[in-house]
C-alpha cells in the first residue's frame, strides 16, 4: 500500500528529553512509542546520572543522542544544572523522568514546572519514596500499581496526571509484584506522555485555560455568542471583551479573540508576528484580534496581558480604575 500524506500534517510533535538511572525499560517503552504513526512527541535525548546504565546502551543503539554525568562529587544543584544544560541543549520541551534515582533541586524543578513528569511505582498518594512494592504487600493491599505525575519540589506529590493498577497475587513478593508493575508501567507512560504534551493543541483544554483566566477578572461572566464561549463585564450594561473561537469560518486555528486599540495596531500585531495573531472573520473589522492558541511556544504572558487589556477597554471606568490602581503594586 503506497504511502499518502496527510492532508493536515498536524501539529508538531513534542521533543522530549529522558532522564534515567538504570534498566531504562520505561525509556525503551517510550522510544518505541514515539515510532508508531501519530506520535505525539520524539524522543531528542536520554540522559543520566550513571555512565553505564544499560538503558544509555540501548538509546544509542536506536540512535537517540545520549548524554551522562555522574553526580559523584557534585552538589545536587550543580550536577541538576549539567543535565539541564544536556536537554536545553538537545531543545527539549519536556523531561520525562524513567528510573531517575535523584533528588532534584528545587530551583530546576521550579524552571520546569509543568513541563517535567515522573513515573512511580505505587498509586499515590500511597508509598511515595522507596520499597513501595514491599510496602503494598505488608499492608495487605489487593491492589498496587503506578502513577504518572507532574514533578513538584514535594517528593511523589505533584499533580497526577494518570494511574494503572496492578492486582496483588497471594504469595508475591516485592519482586514479582515489581516485575508485573513494571509491565503495566509501560502501557501507561507512553499515553499519559502523548496526552499531556498534545494538550497545548486540544480545543477543550485551550478553552478551559481561557475559562479560567477570564472568569478571574472582576465582575465577569461568561454568555454565548454566535453560539461560541465568550466573556463580558457583569450587569445590564455589560459589555464582551473576549470570544473563544475553535477553527471559525474555516481557518484552522483555535483561537482568543480580543479587542485592540483599533486597525493600526491591529495590522501593526499582525505584521510584527503572524505566527501569533490573525485577523478574524467579521471581528477584524471593529479591531478585534486573534490570538493562536494551539501553536508552539504559546506565550501564555502574552494572552493574560491581551484578556487584561480587553477587560480594561469593556469594563465600566469604576472597576478598571480599581484594577490599574490594584496592579501597580
Ligand atoms: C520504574 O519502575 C519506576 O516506576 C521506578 O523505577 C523503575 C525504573 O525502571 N521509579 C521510581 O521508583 C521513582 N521513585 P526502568 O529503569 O526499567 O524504567
């Protein structure tokens, strides 16, 4: 069967780096992953703390670059900041933690917040830290498993992002349990991994980011307009300062829509960077912009400013004085 393209190739994928210490079985599950048709991320780098970890073999076998630094005699944040430097290198969007026997520092998980995951080998909140296997068994647990989650300066406690559970069998021991959990760990990685990172593309997650950040301004509430999401100041006179619009009148973006200072600037936004602002169908000509959404590098920054400014040009002189006077401090 001969090969097509697609029509739409979709958007790009993610580049992941993977951080390990030993085996590297979940890395291997990920790796293999990234090749089937319709992955969302690629693997650019693995790294880790231990030269002769079997997994760093296998990667460079598969022809992934690879990377190692023993921590021995290095501070933690130091040794963090070498492995960091790997992936930033490599430009990785996300680091995916397999195995990765370290304690991280607080400063390079801060600078990576949301954007670095983990896999552990209990169902947490139970057994964070080690010997979760055994843990499982000593409590009499029926059921033990693994959870995927967003790594958090707290050891095993960021926000989970998916679990698998693992049934214990009469006469287990913790490394029987360990080597099924292993196998169900590799079923969950690679999808949680491909969920999270397709995300920043998903209309339905866009929009609840929009939600959110929009209800936070004073005195607003959302109604339908032309039947999409869209947001205005409260009260009788209220007035529309952001519309939600997922692939409008035939382009293909899903996007913010909001209101500037008019056609200068709105040509000027559209001139400077088109990968980030279009102008919309109808809206365009009262000098609302569109902002992309489902692109890479969305700078969220950005977006909270534009919903603020939008906000401030709707809302009654009473409310946006109040919030320019509370936003100076
Ligand atoms: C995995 O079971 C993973 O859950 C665990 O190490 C194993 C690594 O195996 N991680 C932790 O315990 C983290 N606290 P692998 O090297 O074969 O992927």
């Amino acid at each position: 069967m001969a090969d097509t393209a697609p029509e739409h190739p979709g958007p790009p994928k993610a580049r992941v780096a993977i951080f390990i210490s030993g085996t590297g079985t979940n890395m291997a599950a990920l790796l293999y992953a990234s090749r089937l048709p319709g992955a969302a991320y690629e693997v650019v780098l693995v790294a880790s703390n231990q030269p002769a970890a079997t997994g760093l073999a296998l990667a460079q076998s598969e022809g992934i670059a690879t990377f190692s630094q023993p921590h021995k005699g290095m501070d933690r944040a130091a040794h963090d900041q070498v492995m960091e430097a790997a992936a930033i290198r490599a430009r990785a969007d996300y680091i995916i933690l397999a195995g990765y026997m370290r304690i991280l520092s607080d400063e390079f998980v801060r600078r990576w917040h949301g954007r670095m995951l983990n896999i552990h080998p209990s169902l947490l909140p139970k057994y964070r830290g080690l010997d979760t296997y055994q843990r499982a068994i000593d409590a009499g647990d029926e059921t033990a498993g693994a959870t995927v989650h967003l790594v958090s300066t707290e050891l095993d406690a960021g926000e989970i992002l998916g679990q698998i559970a693992v049934t214990v069998q009469p006469g287990d021991s913790a490394d029987s349990l360990a080597r099924r959990i292993r196998i169900a760990e590799h079923q969950l990685y690679p999808q949680i991994v491909a969920r999270y990172v397709a995300r920043q593309y998903d209309a339905g997650w866009l929009l609840a980011q929009i939600r959110r950040m929009a209800l936070q301004m004073p005195e607003t509430e959302e109604r339908e307009s032309h039947g999409a999401p869209a947001w205005r100041t409260g009260g009788k006179s209220g007035k529309y300062f952001a519309h939600f619009a997922d692939r409008h009148h035939g382009v293909p973006h899903v996007a913010l829509l909001v209101k500037t200072g008019g056609q200068d600037e709105l040509g000027a936004l559209i001139d400077n960077d088109p990968d980030a602002f279009f102008r919309p169908a109808y809206y365009g000509a009262s000098g609302w912009v569109g902002i992309i959404l489902n692109r890479p590098g969305l700078d969220w920054d950005q977006v909270t400013y534009w919903l603020q400014r939008s906000w401030q040009s709707a809302a009654p002189k009473r409310l946006s004085r109040l919030f320019a006077a509370a936003s100076e401090f």
